[in-house]
C-alpha cells in the first residue's frame, strides 16, 4: 500500500511552530517523500521533499526519521495564510504517480 | 516562469449535457500533464496523464476523456455528465520529475 498516514487536523497558534507527522512504514528504500499543501479552493502547492537526510527550504522544514518509517513538516512560525490541508506523499518509480491521502487540515488560531 | 490555466473557474451543468475543460501551460515545453478529480473532504484521485502530443494514459475507467491536441494543451471531456461526475478539476504539469504544479481548478456541479 502507498498510501501514508497522517491525523486529520490539527490546530496551532499564530506564530507558533508547527510539526506535522506523517507515517509511512512500508516505505521502499528509493520513494521520496513530498509534501503539498491546499489552501481552500485552490489547487494544491508543492512544499518541500526528500529522500533521507532532513531538509530545508524557504516555506518548511522536513524531518525524515533515521528508518524512513516516519517523517515531519515543520513550519517554524506559522501564520494565517498557512491554513490549509497538507498533504504527506510518496513518489516510487513511476514519476506519474502521486497517491494522494485526505491530508491534514492545519488550523491556525489567532 | 511557467504558469498553468484552467477555465472555466466553476461550471453548472445538467445531467447529459457535454463538458470541455481546458489546461494550458505557459513557460516550459513537453511537459507531462495530468487531469485529477477531488472529491469534498478527499485526496486526488488521479484521472488521465500525457506524456506527449496524442499520448494519453487512463488511470481510471470512468465516463471522461483527455485529450492533448498541442504540446501545451490538455483537454478534458465527456459526451454525456453523470451526477457522479460532480468535483473539482485540477490540471497539472511536471518536467517529467514527481514534483507537479497544479492549476487553480475548475469547481463542476452535475444537476
């Protein structure tokens, strides 16, 4: 199964961080792993993605646990505009591929 | 930069009737391009993809079709709507790596 697992929502303060689990335990040792998010109706928007090693860019940062089985998105200090349903993605061989769970549905308190 | 286009923003549309959904991508050439489905509250469920002009692969069996007439055209369609045919639409394309980006979605009501 390809499919990874992550909670349903979770809530946070403004300018507080964020850590966002996601599971994938029968990952293979080549599928990355991808995070999008969507905002409300919009199409989804690619956040960040690795292999092993942790990783950073401009919008988060992604921790990947040290057997693969587990990783998380971190926003380091959320805002409004970071309300949205993120989404933890494995990609395999086949580049066409995305399978896509029900996300996360971050909210943000004021 | 590259940029996607989706239209129409929303659509209404009877049970029976015709759809055309258009996707046009600016900036890049000989993408790969995909069509996805979203239900309310769901994932994407992943409905036809091209590699290339004429190649169109189908993910799942269903009562739509794809087409890609140019290189930066992608085209969905369907001769006659079901209610089940109700979503949003979203068009995305890659460089051919599993990063993809998405259009802003076409929001279709089947009545």
């Amino acid at each position: 199964d390809a499919k990874t697992t992550q909670p349903n929502s979770m809530e946070s303060n403004e300018e507080e961080p964020v850590h966002l689990p996601c599971n994938h335990s029968t990952i293979s040792g080549t599928d990355y792993i991808h995070w999008y998010r969507q905002l409300p109706s919009q199409g989804p928007e690619y956040v960040i993605h690795g292999l092993t090693s942790n990783v950073n860019n401009r919008m988060a940062s992604l921790a990947i646990a040290e057997d693969r089985k587990s990783s998380t998105l971190i926003l380091h200090r959320a805002t409004l505009r970071d309300a949205a349903v993120y989404y933890c993605i494995r990609v395999g061989n086949s580049n066409y591929q995305l399978i896509w769970g029900a996300g996360t549905k971050l909210i943000i308190k004021p | 930069s590259q940029t996607i286009h989706q239209w129409p923003a929303t659509l209404v549309q009877p049970v029976g009737s015709p759809l055309s959904l258009e996707c046009t991508v600016e900036g890049t050439s000989n993408p790969n391009l995909y069509w996805y489905r979203q239900a309310a509250g769901r994932g994407l469920q992943l409905l036809f993809y091209s590699v290339g002009i004429g190649q169109i692969s189908s993910e799942v069996p269903q009562n739509l079709s794809a087409s890609r007439p140019q290189d930066r055209q992608f085209i969905l369609s369907s001769k006659k709507l079901l209610l089940s045919d109700s979503g949003f639409y979203l068009c995305a394309w890659s460089t051919g790596g599993p990063t993809q980006y998405f259009g802003p979605g076409t929001r279709l009501t089947v009545l």
